[in-house]
C-alpha cells in the first residue's frame, strides 16, 4: 500500500496535519516513537499549565482575606498536583487519539526511519519510512519532528543531577532552593510555580533582560512584579561552573556566576536548565534526504515545502517559531497546499505568552523590533487599573497595556502584562492579521465590564 502522506512526529503539528489529511480523503500514516501530543501536550504546554494553574489556586486562597473572605490553613499538596496534572494529560491525549481513529489515520509507534529514495522499492522517487521492521512507501512526507533540550558545556553541569522541565514536572519535593539558568518563557514560568509554593528561586539570565523577543519594558515590569515576590534575578550574567559540595548534607550544588569580570557563588538546593531548545533533526535519516538546512532548522517555503517539493516540514524543525500554535496553521497550510489550495504561511501576527502569575503576552512588532527596520511609530499606553473589571478581580494589582501604532494608523504591535494578558492577546492578534487600522478597532463594541476594554481605552 502507497500512502498519500506519512508524517513523522504526532505532536501539534503532526497530529492536526493527520487530522485534516485523513478527513479530506488522504490515506495517512502517523509515526510517534513517544506519545501522541509531543512534547507539548506530554512534557510542556498543557503540563506547565496544569502545574501553574494550581499554583494560582493556592495563591488566591492566600490572599482571599483581601476579597473579604476567610480560608485557614491553607497548604498544597505537590504529589496531588503532579497527580492533577497526569490525568489530565493522559484525557487530552486519549482525546487526540479518538481524532485520529475518526479521521482514518494509522498510528504507528515506533522510531522511524527515512531511507533513501527508492530504496527497497521498484519506483525511484518512492518515499520509504522504516518503522519496527516494517516499511512503508507514500507519495508525500511531512516532518514534524520537533525539538530538544540545549545542553550547553557548562563544567561541572553533569554531576550536579540538574534538571531540565522533564524532570521539574515530575518532581514530588519542593526544593529549599533552585538556580534556574535561562531566564526564558520555561525558565520564568517555573520561577513562578516554585516560588508560590516557597522556593527560594534564583534566575540567571544571560542577556541584560528576561524573556528575550517580548517587549523590553514590559518584560522589566514583570521582572520587578516577580522580585516582589520573592525571586532574585542576575541578568546580565554568565554560569561559569557548577560543582557538588564536598558534604552530603545541605545544599546539593554550588552556581558559579559572572558579571562584568566579578565572580560569585550561589549554594542551592537544586539546579533547573532552561536556556532554550533546538530542532531534533537526527535519529530518524535526514541525511537520506539531503535537505537544504537554514539557520539550524530545515528550509521552508510559503507552503511548508523544503527543497525537496514531496518532503514538507512544520513546527520546530524549522527553527523559527518554537511554538505549538505557530505547529498547528503551519500544519494546517502544508495539508491545504497538498490539497491543491493556495494557501501561504504568514507569520504576521504570531502571539507570544508566558503564564506566570502576573501573565505577560504579545504580538507583532516591540518598539526594540521598529527601532532596527527604522520604521517609525507612537506609543500608546495605560494602566490594566483603567478597567473596572481589572481592578475588581485584582486586589492591589497592576498591568500595563501597549500598543505600537504606524504612522498610517495600522497597528504594529500590542504588549500587555497583567492577568488574562493571554486571553486579551487574541483580540489583537485578529486585528493585526487583518491589517486593521486603531481608528477600526477602536470601533468595535466591547462588552462592559471586561479587562478587554483595554486595548478600546489604549486606543
């Protein structure tokens, strides 16, 4: 049997890509040598959600004296929440299955292998993939393979037993204290869960800010909300080592840092690695491809192809925007070129969140973005205090809403930190991917009272 797509990888991308592919009449194979969802759906977005939404339970009871209402002896239990938090991957992941099974698509387990054209096969251009023995042939192939942790050369690092978010997830402890190295999305969000439970949490950040990508300033108010909380940040700063102390007992690791030529230690309990992730692009015979490679990601055109027109390739493998949701449309324009739609890729208005407790998200052009491309803009910014419903629900809390304006009035960019800053953000990606102008948004109705109203003051 000739398939008319096999697809490697059944996270985000693979996944919706089968969906669509076997719902339109495409006979589909889908090989996943883990679990179906990927990283995301088993050991990324929909865990770290889980896990920090538990957090922001616990939180609120805290703080429920300042809503006029009393809860005593308020505690968490860690076990139940990682317990929470795999049953509830283990339902969603029964949920993409049944889609699977609907659509007609055949699951395979295993580690699959591409082989080299034709081989094995009588037709020369044949698409062959290896699986548990087995080999399979199809017309197109689409390869969403996904990413993996950096491990970068720090000496000392191995012998530390240092985690990275695998093992964060499944930890039933709360360390005394934690160094999380990498001030990024996944570094600052569990900054934030092992601080609500009452870690003493320390960020060491390379760069001279947090969360590189989103907007400067706004990242610096986060900064400051999270050092009120209790987390140390050293941006700025370089790990140079790490080492194991010469006793068992207390603290299980030392972090040697630098800044500006000064060097410190820092004894923690334990050491969490977050600098980042990279295309997994081996282990499955890429090189029987011999695709064109761009950056450290495979090469793509407008319609997800490489430079071999039958291989397409989506999410992570790419290497340009490591996000599941930027996975699903890619894989949704792959499967409609396959279709014969004229479909293009645009990343136009891709949204970035980061879930911490205060939430910080945005999209499409930062002020540090314009100022590069030299393209003019104005600013306009308030206070979340400005809605009603923002000061209602937040009790002392805070938040700023940006939006960056073109001399035209086409909006650019919009920026907000404050809860549901990853809610708000789906408003402005609409009007962003649109192409609408401030005086057009402006004009629509929100209803009232909702934090949404915002961006309709913003304006």
């Amino acid at each position: 049997m000739i398939y008319d797509l096999a697809i490697i990888g059944g996270g985000p991308a693979g996944y919706t890509a089968a969906e669509i592919a076997g719902k339109n009449g495409l006979r589909t194979v889908l090989f996943e040598k883990n679990n179906l969802g990927g990283v995301c759906l088993n050991e990324g977005c929909i865990p770290t959600k889980t896990l920090l939404y538990s957090a922001k339970v616990y939180q609120s009871a805290k703080d429920s004296a300042k809503y006029g209402v009393s809860c005593e002896n308020v505690a968490f239990d860690l076990s139940k929440i990682i317990a929470r938090k795999n049953k509830t991957v283990r339902k969603l992941v029964a949920g993409v299955r049944a889609k699977m099974t609907e659509a007609g698509v055949e699951l395979v387990n295993g580690n699959a292998v591409i082989l080299a054209k034709g081989e094995g096969q009588k037709e020369k251009d044949a698409l062959s993939i290896e699986c548990n023995g087995q080999i399979y042939t199809a017309e197109k192939l689409l390869l969403c393979t996904g990413s993996e942790t950096v491990i970068p050369p720090i000496p000392g690092l191995n012998e530390t037993g240092f985690w990275t978010h695998r093992e964060a997830l499944d930890n039933k402890e709360v360390p005394e204290s934690l160094v999380i190295i990498g001030g990024g999305v996944i570094g600052v969000e569990f900054a934030s869960f092992f601080n609500t439970l009452g870690t003493k949490v320390i960020v060491v950040e390379m760069l001279d800010e947090i969360l590189p990508g989103m907007d400067k300033a706004l990242s610096g108010f986060l900064r400051n909300e999270l050092t009120k909380k209790g987390i140390e940040f050293y941006t700025g700063t370089k790990v140079v080592a790490t080492t194991t102390p010469k006793s068992p007992e207390g603290d299980l690791a030392a972090v040697e840092i630098e800044k500006n030529g000064e060097k410190q230690q820092i004894d923690v309990s334990k050491i969490l690695l977050s600098v980042g992730r990279k295309p997994a692009l081996s282990g499955f015979g890429l090189e029987n491809l011999n695709l064109e490679i761009y950056r450290n990601g495979l090469k793509v055109n407008e319609y997800m192809q490489t430079s071999d027109p039958d291989v397409y390739a989506c999410g992570d493998s790419t290497g340009f925007s490591l996000l599941a949701h930027t996975a699903v449309r890619e894989a949704e324009i792959a499967v409609a070129h396959l279709l014969g739609k004229n479909e293009k890729m645009s990343y136009k208005a891709i949204p970035g969140v980061v879930y911490t407790n205060p939430e910080i998200a945005g999209i499409g052009e930062t002020e540090e973005s314009l100022q590069a491309k030299n393209i003019p803009y104005a600013v306009k910014q308030l206070p979340l205090t400005y809605s009603g419903r923002f000061v209602a629900e937040n009790e002392q809390g805070n938040g700023i809403c940006k939006i960056l304006e073109g001399q035209d009035g086409i909006l650019l960019g919009v920026h907000i930190v404050g809860n549901p800053a990853s809610e708000l953000i789906v408003i402005a990606g609409i009007a962003l991917e649109k192409g609408m102008k401030a005086e057009e948004l402006k004009a629509m109705i929100f209803p009232h009272p909702t934090v949404g109203e915002i961006i309709k003051e913003t304006l």
